[in-house]
C-alpha cells in the first residue's frame, strides 16, 4: 500500500469490517507505542511514563489520584509507574499538606532534565509518523483526529473511565 490509497476492505479480518477506520486507528496505536517505546528507552523511561512527566512538568505537583484520572489508568497501573519513577529519581512522593491521607506527586530535578529527551522524542516521532504528508495534510489528519478524541472522550467519560476533556 503506497499510502496514498484508501484501506482495502477485504484486507481487514472480518469481524472488523464494519469498523476499518478504528482498525486503522488500532493499529496506528500499536505501532505508535512500539516506536515511542523505543525512544524512551533511550531516556531510561517506559510508554505512559513520559505522559506522566508531561503532567507535573505543565501543572506542578500534582494528587497521586488527580494523576490517575488525567492518565485514565487503573490506580494499581499508576502506583507501579511512580514507584519505577521514583527508583529512578526522577519523582519524590509525600503526604498532601492540605490532606495528610492524599499523595502528592512532583517531578525532582533529575527528572525535569528528561523533559528536552521527551521533548525531542516527540518531536522525532512526530516527523517520521507525518513523512509524506504535507502540511495542509497534517493538519487537516489533526483536525480530524481531534475530533474522533472527542467524540470518544464523551463516551469514555460516560463509562467512567476518564474525564471528558
């Protein structure tokens, strides 16, 4: 496929053939996390971990709970990143001063200086993804794109699984 065609139907398994652009997205998904897998294992960091980083670098220190509504993860999924994270150095966990029982979570100084190495893994991932696109094209697939998310953030909220935006 030159990428230039549409996805072919009959190359879909069949139980997805009602459904060939969530196939596409899938897959997409999958090959997405496999390369920027690759790149963070360079940085010493797991997929999901740098989505984390990402958070306290914006917003500061942030709740151990409000961490895991933003990822939308099982709580036991963060706990076991942060403990990898905090091995590393690169997060300190303590008790909330306004509320002693929560966790706060905040990125240490080892852990601010990954945020060049993510930021260029992004960016990195981001140029061989969009290769042989141009950038009406990019843009036009990230309008797009932006609006399958929110389509499905509704339902995803609906189920309780994460917030809507």
């Amino acid at each position: 496929m030159s990428g230039t065609e549409a996805v072919c139907p009959a190359s879909l398994p069949s139980a997805a053939r009602g459904g060939p652009v969530g196939h596409a997205l899938a897959r997409v998904s999958r090959m997405h996390r496999i390369a920027m897998g690759r790149r963070l294992r360079e940085l010493g960091l797991y997929p999901g971990q740098e989505l984390m980083m990402m958070r306290l670098w914006d917003s500061g220190a942030a709740r151990q709970s409000e961490l895991i509504r933003f990822l939308g993860v099982d709580p036991s999924t963060v706990t076991k990143m942060l403990q990898r994270l905090e091995q590393c150095g690169y997060v300190r966990r303590g008790p909330d001063p306004a509320d002693r029982r929560a966790v706060r979570v905040e990125s240490t100084e080892k852990g601010d200086a990954l945020r060049a190495g993510v930021e260029g893994a992004w960016s990195d991932l981001e140029r061989t993804s969009l290769a042989g696109l141009s950038p009406a094209e990019s843009t036009e697939l990230a309008r797009l794109l932006g609006i399958l998310a929110e389509n499905l953030a509704v339902e995803a909220a609906e189920a309780g699984e994460t917030d809507a935006c």
